[in-house]
C-alpha cells in the first residue's frame, strides 16, 4: 500500500536516523512513503500556545496538500508532536464549525481547501494494526531474542483521545517488539512525560522527569529504550550526560526509535537506519531468525 | 492575593476583562464549557507529572478562576511548567479539558506580555514562529539560537557539549530547508492572525461575578475587535 508521509522538522535533522529507519522499514515490508510535497511546520505546540487559529491555520495547510495529493490515502505522521497536532486540528475542524469557517477563510488566500477527508496516522498503528505483527515477523531475517527492551510511548500518540491504543496501558509497541523477539521489560512509567519542551524552558524539572523514566527503565533491566517521538528521543537519550552530572548518576542506556529495532529484525544495516548517529551507542549482537 | 481582584459581589475591570477573555478562550474549546462541571477532586493535580513543582496545582487553576481571580493564574509559573502531556485530561472524572484551558491561559498571558526570565515559554513560542514565518519549517539549530537571544545566552552553556556532539554525528545542520510556497504560508497565516479575535460572551448583563454561573448562560454574541481587547 502507498502512504501520504509527513517527516516533520526533527527528521530532517536531530532525528534523521528516525527518518532514515522509517522508510528503510516500509520499503523493506513492500509498503510505499510518498512524502507530502512542500509540507510545513506542523507549529508544534509552541503555536498552540500564542494563537489558536493560527495554529490550525498552519496545520490545515499540510492537511489541504495532503488530501489533495494523496487521494484518501493515510498521512503518516511519525513525530508525535506533529502526529497530535494534525490529529487535532482535523478534530476542532469537525468539531467547531465556527473555527473550521475561519480557517478555510485562511487557506483560501492561498487558493486551497480542506474537506475533512485526511486520517493521520502513526507509523506505529499503521505497522501494527495494517500491516500487522505476523507480515513483519514474516520478513524479520534476524531475530531480536535476548534483547532486553523498554517500551516508551511518551504521551502524545496514546493521549488525550483514544486513538490506537489504550491511553494509561498501551501495548502496540510491546506486542510489535516481543513478536519479533525481544524481551519487553515491564515497568511503570512507560506512558509518563518527558518533559518535552521543558528540557529548554526549566530545565531543572525537564533533567528531573527524564532521569526517573531512565531510572526507572534502567532498574526494569532495559538495555536499551524503544521510543516513538523525537522530542522524547533527544531528551532522554541527549540530555543523559546532564542527567548525570545532575544527579551523580551513571546512566548509559541506548535509546533507539521503535522503527530502528524494527530495521535490525528486518536485516536493514546500522547505517541504513541511522544507528550510527546515535550517542549512546547501540550495536546488539543479533541472531539469526529461525522461521517455523 | 496581594491585590484584591474582587469585592464580594464585584470585580474589579481589570478582572473582569480577564474573566470575560478566559471564557471567551473556554468557548473556543470543543467541550470546554465543561468547565463549569469541576468537582475539585485533584484527579489532575495527582496525575500531573509537574504538579511537585508548580506554585498553583492544576486543580487550583480551575477554583482561582470560580473565585474571581484569573490574574493570579497568569502570574503563576504553573502555566509555563505544564508540559502539555495531557495525562490530567484524560483522567479527568468531568471530562474537563484542562490542558486545553492551560494551553488557553498561557495565550492570555503571552498576547498580555507575561515573560517571565525563568521560564521562558515566550521565547520558544517566539522563535518558533520567526522559524516557520522564514522557512516555512523550523530548523532546530536556528530555532535554538533565537531561543538564547531572547532567553539569554548563559543557557546556552549547558547544552553546548551535547550540541557539538550532535553536529559531529551529523544531526544538526544550519541549512534551513525552506518551503517553496513560503509566500502563500504567510498570507494564511496574515489572515487568520486577523481573525483571532474571539466571539465573546457578553457578561455585564446581570450574570454572577464568580463561580461559573456565565458559561454558556446566553448564546455567543460577536464582540467587536476594539471592546474584546483587554487592557493588561
Ligand atoms: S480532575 Fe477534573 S474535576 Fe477533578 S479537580 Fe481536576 S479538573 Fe476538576
Ligand atoms: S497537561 Fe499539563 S497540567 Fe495536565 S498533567 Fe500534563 S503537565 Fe500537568
């Protein structure tokens, strides 16, 4: 199947590896990522926070290009950030009639139009529920058995609304991992906040958040941390050197995104899914698959 | 309260801009007259990640607003502490969207000139919104550097290790990639800029200073742009 795809800014550059891994994955499972052509800044929630109808505005723009390119097809959204933001603009512009009239008095200035017909989508749901776990395990070469992982799905792709999964307990990316081999680690904070932006507005409380869910990771026996956002990505995995500074600790636990361990199980190469950008490296010794 | 925003039955006119303007930005929200349904649980304050380090809890928010006194939320460091992770709106017995309404406070505050030196919140917005009005995207490096300018560049020290580690991994570049219809972005953006001005409600009529006895008690009125702007 073919896919609209939406990179987002962090994936042109902080998280290239998350860029690099997603597509390595769907071409890999036979699927195709068209990116959406001239796409822009989702806003984040930065915009959010000075102008409501800016933001949508903003938002509805890539959602216009969206649909009339890719003629109903999904439009994937791998940053959870852009993936909330998307999701919810489509929603209060089906919600609010007023806001939605004003918005497409927006998008007219640039002679564009949006109908409602675009479904965001996180690659995570799309590999699970569309393409599903026994396809993927089906084309795993190599076998992730052995590797201790801990799911981290951050907040924004369970919350606020229900979407593909449950939003205090979810179990997409546990079920995805563990089919393919892993040892998924059990542990409490796997939906918990990183902090997100606070890293750089507070950072005493950003540094805070990030070492409880390391150390909580870390305690579970994790070896590594399977994330799915890269604002969630940089802060647990960059920060880790401050973290320690912090807090006289001696973390050094990889985290990798979900589509990277996906890519290892897939027989894709380190450098292929950007694994060595990584800071804290990450290079499992892994088996070959053994197919029944 | 240093300053008494009301008296029994009145509010103060600085109040009451602010009050009318809250409700304004609750209206604007897709069940945010839910408001009105707070049971005062602190469901949202234990779930909160942050609340530890917030001065107002987001409970709090809510009885500061039924009490007539939205000032000193704008004055809190809550608004800027909370990280949006939403975890308070979905645990939230009433179906309240408190992250919604705190996204709505913080817009208050900033389009009312609140910039606080410690929590910085204006000047990622600010950034931000120079990155996409330029490229069209945001280049994090670039993003970063307008941050410091308007933050102060003594917080750049920290995170400089970890920066010149991140550009020999290859994962920062200044080249900023730029959108081809920049041009068109911006007259999108110039037009709903002019339409931020909200429908608000008209509360001078009769309706109770405090509680939350105005939302939703008469339809929507359009407010023309002079009267609906709010003196600091
Ligand atoms: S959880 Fe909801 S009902 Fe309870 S105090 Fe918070 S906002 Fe009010
Ligand atoms: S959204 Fe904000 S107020 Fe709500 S729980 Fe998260 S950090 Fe706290």
């Amino acid at each position: 199947m073919r896919y609209t795809y939406f990179p987002g800014c962090s994936l042109e550059s902080t998280s290239r590896g998350y860029d690099r891994s997603l597509r390595a994955v769907f071409r890999l499972l036979g699927h195709e990522l068209e990116e959406l052509e001239d796409w822009n800044c989702c806003g984040s929630t930065a915009y959010m926070s000075v102008a409501e109808t800016m933001a949508l505005a903003v938002c509805a723009r890539n959602l216009a290009l969206a649909e009339r390119q890719g003629e109903g097809r999904p439009l994937i959204a791998p940053c959870s950030a852009c993936y909330s933001v998307l999701s919810k603009t489509d929603r209060f512009l089906r919600e609010q009639p007023e806001l939605k009239a004003r918005v497409d008095e927006a998008l007219a200035e640039a002679r564009l139009a949006y109908h409602g017909t675009v479904t965001i989508r996180h690659p995570l749901d799309v590999l699970v529920n569309d393409v599903g776990l026994e396809a993927i395990a089906a084309r795993a070469t190599r076998s992730l058995a052995g590797l201790k992982v801990a799911p981290y799905y951050g907040c924004q792709i369970v919350r606020p609304e229900r979407g593909f999964d449950d939003r205090e307990a979810p179990v997409a990316l546990d079920r995805l991992l563990g089919r393919l081999g892993a040892t998924v680690v059990d542990y409490p904070m796997k939906v918990r906040c990183c902090g997100g932006m606070l890293m750089t507005t507070a950072d005493a409380v950003g540094l805070e958040l990030c070492y409880e869910l390391l150390r909580c990771a870390a305690a579970a026996g994790a070896e590594v941390v399977a994330t799915t956002c890269p604002l969630c990505h940089i802060n647990l995995e960059a920060y880790q050197g401050a973290i320690n500074r912090r807090f006289g600790a001696k973390l050094r636990l990889p985290v990798a995104f979900f589509t990277q361990l996906v890519g290892l199980a897939l027989g894709a190469g380190e450098e292929e899914l950007g694994l060595d950008r990584l800071l804290v490296p990450f290079a499992p010794a892994l088996a070959e698959a053994a197919h029944v | 309260m240093a300053t008494a925003a009301r008296t029994a039955t009145r509010l103060d006119t600085a109040e009451h801009e602010l009050r009318r303007a809250f409700l304004a930005e609750v209206e604007g929200i897709p069940g945010g007259r839910r408001i009105s349904r707070c049971l005062q649980c602190g469901t949202c304050t234990g779930s909160c990640p942050v609340s530890y380090a917030m001065d107002l809890s987001p409970r709090e928010l809510i009885a500061r607003f039924r009490a007539g006194d939205v000032r000193s939320i704008l004055a809190s460091r809550t608004i800027w502490l909370c990280a949006s992770c939403y975890a308070c709106t979905v645990r939230c017995p009433a179906g309240i969207k408190v992250t919604d309404i705190v996204y709505a406070l913080k817009r208050m505050a900033l389009a009312r000139g609140v910039r606080p030196a410690r929590y910085p919140t204006f000047a990622v917005a600010e950034s931000f919104v120079h990155q996409v009005e330029t490229h069209g995207r945001n280049n994090e490096p670039r993003f970063m550097l307008g941050f410091f300018r308007r933050a102060g560049f003594r917080r750049a020290l920290g995170v400089a290790p970890m920066a010149l580690r991140l550009l020999l991994k290859g994962r920062i570049g200044l080249k900023a990639s730029r959108i081809r219809a920049v041009a068109d972005l911006r007259k999108i953006m110039r037009r709903a800029a002019r339409m931020e001005v909200r429908v608000e409600h008209d509360l001078a009529g009769g309706t109770a200073p405090v509680g939350y006895g105005v939302v939703g008690a008469r339809p929507p009125r359009p407010m023309p742009a002079a009267a609906a702007r709010v003196p600091r």
